[in-house]
C-alpha cells in the first residue's frame, strides 16, 4: 500500500518562502514520477509540478508557478520537495503529493497579504 506524507505547509506573509516535503513508502521510489498539487478553497485539486523518475527527463510546472516554485526529489531518502519562493496569496490552498494514483493527507499552506 501506498503512503504518502506531506509536511512543511505554514502561515507565511507574500513575498515569503515555504518548502514543502513529501515521503513515500509502499513504492519503488526512483521508479516512480511524483506530483504535486493544489487545491484552494472551494476549488478543484489542480496540477502544478512534477519530476520524473530518475533519468527520465526533466520537470514540468503549471504556468502560475514557472521561475518561482522548484520541484526536487532524493531518492535515498525516498522524499520530494517543492520549495516555493515569492509566493502570492493565491497560493494558498491544501497541497497534496501524488504518486502511482495515490494521495497523501496534505499540507496545508496559508499566504497573507
């Protein structure tokens, strides 16, 4: 079974920086591409940055967080990260890791203005 725990969310003001960290267990890790997504409230849970499985090419991010959101992943530590600079009180919402059709709890991320 897949488990998948988020942690890092926070209350930070605009301008500020959070990193958010994903583990997994019940996977073969460096298999597996990993996901992150957001889901504001009283909105959909939306797609906005992935990195591939180890050699398989190269992240790929929702236009809104291009240049200010970096998506990273240590196998070893079988963790991914999403370190998130400038971030904007539209940012805020539940962040979820995703991988192999499984969610974790999410972390939830508030941006004041």
């Amino acid at each position: 079974q897949v488990q998948l725990v988020e942690s890092g969310g926070g209350l930070v003001q605009a301008g500020g920086s959070l990193r958010l960290s994903c583990t997994a267990a019940g996977i073969d890790f460096s298999t597996h591409s990993m996901a992150w997504f957001r889901q504001a409230p009283g909105e959909q849970r939306k797609f906005f940055a992935t990195i591939p499985s180890s050699g398989g090419g190269i992240p790929n991010y929702a236009e809104s967080v291009k240049r200010r959101f970096t998506i990273s992943r240590d196998n070893a530590k079988r963790t991914v990260y999403l370190q998130m600079n400038n971030l904007r009180p539209e940012d805020t919402g539940f962040y979820y890791c995703n991988a192999d059709m499984a969610w974790g709890q999410g972390t939830q991320v508030a941006i004041s203005s």
